[in-house]
C-alpha cells in the first residue's frame, strides 16, 4: 500500500485497530432532517469523541470549522431524494480533484445490490476506486437497502460487502444484523463497521446491537441518528466509544450514559 494510502486508513482506523465515525451526511436525499437542521451545531458537541466525520462538500464548506483536525470522509455519490422515484439511482456528485481540495482522508458512496440501478451502483464504485487509488485516497463503500429495511439479513449483506471489497473498497460500512453477522464479516477481506439505520426504540438497544457486532468482528460504527437524535446524544457518543474503544460491557456503556447524562463528571478518563 502506497505511504499517502496507508497515512489515511491510519487518520480513520486507530492505533487499536476500530474507529468511530460520525454521519451527518443524511441531509443529501433527506433534507433537513429532525435535529440536522443545523448540521454544525448538532455535530459540535460530538466531534471530540469521534474519529472521523463523514459529510458532504456543502455542509463541510458551510457548517464545519476549517481548525477541526478530525479526518474528514467525504459523501460523493447522491442525485436522488425520498420524495424522487428511487433511492437506488445515484450518481457520483463530487470528484476526487474536489475530495483532495477538500483534504478528504476517505470518500464515500452508497451501493444499492439487488435493485434495478445495481449495475449502476456497482460501476460508479469501480470508477471512483480507480480514481481513488490514483490518488491515494481510499474509498468506503455503504451498502444501503433503501426503504427496503428486510433485507438487512446476513446473507444479503455478505453478498454486499464481498463484491463491494472486490471492486475495491478499502472500507465497507454495512447494517448489523441478529442472525449471522459475524458470516457478513468473515466473508469480507477489507474493515467493516457498522451502519445504524433509523432511530432505536431505546439507549440500550443501540448498546447491545454494537455490542454484539463488535464482538463478532465489526471494527467500528458510522452511526448517525442513533446518536444525534437521541435525547442526549453525548452521553450517548460516549457510551458508545466505550464499547468501541475499550472493549466495554452493554452494562459498563449503560452506566456511562446514565452517569454523563446526569452531568456528576465522575466518568473514568479511560471511557472517553
């Protein structure tokens, strides 16, 4: 792997091997979304603990302080909303000599296997992974299902991740999922972490879903409206980085949130 390659995956994959990114990128099909109406402000707060932001080119230019040394991951595919015909039916929207602009550590792109634009979905990866690899930026690949949340099974999602590291991908962001998730990522040579999805009914379960896919091999989460549209999205961020960055319990995290949601500072220096 070439220095300026392997100097990004080491910005985005920590020295422990797992990493947290942030999402803030649902405004590019969702608009303004409830508590993203100002990207900035919600992402403020979260930033120091997590690893790397993941966001368009519109809302890092409007919306992030260009000081933020965390590694940014660029959102480059889009041209669809949720009121257009079909999520699946993407484009490339941003190009590499704009990621570079941008200081971009990764860019990112949404494939959509199964549906009538797969062809379509899988050749915009291998276009920008070429382009990546000219450049030494990596790209992470997010195998979306749209609104078709049933397919989130393990046999669906291996499939997804396996071709989406066959063409290329350093990185490939997918959904956790009860039965098998450890098939998902076993069959998948590259990093896979883990998408949240919509909001979760409580805390808790968002703890035991990561939980669970940590122990079976995911190195980190892309989680976003888990997070930010929680009622307390910090202790939530840090709840969650105990889990990721030090091998916490589900019970360990939950005491952690409750503890930081009650502002007594008494969080172990180690949890954050």
């Amino acid at each position: 792997m070439d220095w300026g390659m392997s100097n990004r995956m080491a910005q985005l994959i920590q020295p422990n091997g797992r990493t947290m990114f942030l999402p803030i990128d649902h405004g590019y099909f969702q608009g303004p979304t409830r508590n993203l109406e100002q990207p900035g402000k919600t992402a403020e707060p979260l930033l120091p603990y997590a690893d790397a932001l993941f966001v368009t080119r519109g809302v890092l230019r409007s919306s992030i302080d260009p000081a933020n040394t965390k590694p940014i991951v660029l959102r480059v595919s889009g041209g669809t909303s949720m009121v257009g015909h079909d999520l699946a039916d993407e484009g490339i929207t941003t190009s590499m000599e704009e990621a570079i602009r941008l200081n971009a550590s990764a860019v990112g792109l949404s494939l959509f296997i199964g549906t009538e634009y797969e062809k379509q979905s899988l050749l915009n990866l291998g276009k920008l992974v070429n382009e990546g690899e000219k450049y030494g930026i990596p790209v992470m690949a997010v195998t979306a299902v749209g609104r078709e949340l049933e397919q989130r099974e393990s046999r669906y999602l291996a499939l997804c991740c396996r071709i989406a590291a066959e063409l290329g991908a350093r990185v490939v962001k997918t959904y956790w999922c009860a039965d098998g998730f450890d098939k998902v990522v076993d069959g998948c040579p590259v990093p896979v972490i883990m998408a949240g999805g919509p909001q979760a009914d409580t805390e808790r379960e968002v703890l035991e879903f990561v939980h669970d896919g940590m122990q079976n091999g995911a190195i980190g989460i892309n989680l976003g409206r888990n997070i930010w549209q929680s009622d307390h999205p910090v202790p939530m961020i840090r709840a969650l980085r105990h889990i990721v960055h030090h091998n916490g319990t589900v019970d360990d995290a939950q005491e952690i949130f409750d503890t930081v949601k009650a502002g007594d500072g008494r969080v172990p220096a180690a949890a954050v």
